[in-house]
C-alpha cells in the first residue's frame, strides 16, 4: 500500500453520496442464509462487471454470490428498511465513500478491514483509504469528470473547468444525473459548496439546470447519452467513458482543472446472514483477482500488483484533486440532497 500513497502523494479521496454510478433498480437470486455458502451482494456498478465479479469469485471458492443492483439510495433505502432482518451480506461501491461515510451513523454497515490493507493509514498523506473504525475500505479510484461526443465537439472546445459547463453554447447539450437521486451528482453538488460555499453553489445549479436537457436519476445515464449523441457533454466518472470508448463509441473524457477524485469503498452490511462470506468476498475484490476484473472495466486498481488500463493514471490526476470536508458531508448530506429535490423536483 505504501507504493500506492507515495503514487497518490495529495489526492484527497473525497467522497460520494447516497446514490450511485446506478440505474434500474434490479435484482438476481435470492438472499443467502447461514451456513449455505450463499453471499448476498447489494451494489450499485456496471451489472456486466459485477457479474464478472461474482463468476471470478465462484471460480475461486466453492460459494455462490446473488448480485442484487439498484442505485446507491434505493439499496440504502433498503438496507435501512431491512435493518432488523438484514439480507445482504456485502454492500460495494456508490461513487465514493461519501455514501458509506453517510451510513455509517445509520448503523447498517459493520467493521472489517482486509489483510491486504491492514497496514494501511486511515489517511495518508491526505488521503482517506479506509474508515478509521473499519466500516468500509477502499477498492478503486474514480475521477468526476466530463465525458463528451466526439462527432459532437472537438478536444479543443471541450469544456475544461466546471464553469465552462455554463457557457452559452452547452444550453441544451448537457446532461448530469439527478443528486436526489446518484452518488455521482451528490458528489458534484457537494465538492460545489465545499469550494464555493452554499449559496454561490446554488446560484451555479440554478444556472447549470438550464443548460441541461436532462436529468437522468442513474449516474451512469448522461455518459451513454452523449455517446448516442443525446447531448453533447455529460458530467459523469472516468472509467463510464473509457469503457463506451473501449467499445468503440464516439466517447472521450475530460479531467477538469479542479475535480474530485476519490477511493470508491465495500463494507460489510452490518448484521448479514453471511458474515464471513461476505468477509471473503471483501478479500477477493482487493486481491490481484478481483481488482484485475476491475481494471478490465477501466476502474483504477488500488492493488499495486495490478497495473491500470485506463489512459489516466493516478500520477496525472492527482494534481486536478480537490480535498472534501468529510465532516461537513456528514453532517449535510440528507438535508443537501432533500433541498435539492425541494428546488428542481
């Protein structure tokens, strides 16, 4: 790990929201009881990866995983509703930690903290890895971002800071997701206030709403619209683009000057019917297996064995990073995403 924080050296791994790089909510199989060799997954990525990730791990270990996908608010949601009876075993992902943070006074995540990252600061050289009481660690980074069409605009003309968004010429060519609805829009909404305190960030969503020709609840949406051409720019994560692009989409991604760019965690579901399943599932997706399953889908490995395929590296993007309050996210974050719903909903 010390390879990986003298990599990182000042990127402060922010964090995000209740909602995540999700969309539909949907599900598959059933929950796992004890005893039976059954994980019970709650997660918010790429379906297609996360069945990647359940069939590398049953090739491994003689168990099952039953992957269940919604967006980071409606799993929280459920977790929270399930909490007296919990069903799943193990919760990964929801655009940064900031959602895990969020939960953790909610009492529905446990403590447990893998070998691989035992040794590991909770913050080092500004960075936060890991919970400081073990309620979630670390497995990838992100980078928020821009993707854009490239029959639609030039690298040139693409926007480079998140005032450009606000140019004139994007009014109906934007897309950014719903924050009372995707991690990944409260984490945009949120770094905004930390950088220009509450009110100027209002008045900036005020006028970024009127450039956008939608507001799709899953994070993942506005990257797919710009690559069929249903807008022109879409505020989104690093690795949603490269994987259209991989695909041969007309997709590429802009860092933008100042941005947040943060470790995306897994924990435990506090109370599940599978504990040591799901602490065996929280092992592999931080082994050279699991994290190399990862890095085929464009994710930024934090397993320093395993080498990255996307075109950024940790190295040129720490510069763009900007650091959260953790602390304040806590403290805001329902009340931030509900005045959200109460302005634009």
């Amino acid at each position: 790990m010390k390879k990986v924080v003298g990599f990182l050296a000042s990127v402060f791994l922010g964090a995000v929201m209740l909602a995540g790089c999700a969309g539909d909510s949907s599900g598959s199989g059933e929950g796992g009881e004890k005893g039976e060799g059954r994980i019970t997954l709650y997660s918010p990525e790429t379906p297609d990866m996360t069945k990647e990730l359940k069939q590398k791990y049953e090739e491994l270990n003689d168990e099952t995983v039953d992957v269940h996908y919604a967006g980071t608010n409606v799993l929280v949601n459920q977790m929270m509703a399930e909490k007296d009876n919990p069903k799943a075993d193990v919760w990964y992902g929801g655009g940064g930690i900031l959602p895990f943070e969020a939960a953790v006074e909610k009492g529905i995540i446990g403590s447990y903290i893998p070998d691989l990252a035992a040794d590991w600061e909770v913050v080092e050289n500004g960075i936060k890895v890991k919970h400081e009481d073990g309620k979630y660690v670390g497995v990838e980074i992100f980078v928020l971002g821009f993707s854009y069409n490239t029959e639609l605009v030039s690298e040139e003309e693409a926007p480079k800071t998140w005032e450009d968004l606000l140019d004139p010429k994007w009014k109906g060519k934007i897309q950014f997701s719903n924050p009372a609805a995707s991690g990944t829009a409260t984490l945009m909404v949120m770094s905004k206030m930390m950088q220009k305190g509450e009110d100027e960030a209002w008045t900036y969503f005020e006028k970024l709403a009127e450039q956008a020709n939608s507001m799709p609840d899953s994070g993942s949406a506005p990257t797919k619209a710009v690559s069929m051409g249903e807008a022109h720019i879409g505020v989104g994560f690093d690795f949603m683009a490269y994987e259209l692009k991989a695909k041969g989409e007309s997709v590429d991604f802009v860092v933008p000057d100042k941005t947040p760019i943060l470790v995306n965690p897994v924990s435990l579901v506090e109370g599940g019917p599978n504990e040591e399943g799901g602490k065996k599932f929280i092992d592999f997706l931080l082994s050279k297996e699991g994290q190399e399953v990862l890095a085929n889908w464009y994710h930024i490995p934090i397993n320093p064995e395993v080498e990255s395929k996307t075109p950024l590296t940790l190295d040129s993007v720490k510069s763009h990073a900007i650091d959260l309050d953790i602390d304040w996210v806590n403290e805001n974050y329902d009340r931030i995403r509900n005045e959200w719903k109460d302005k634009f909903q």
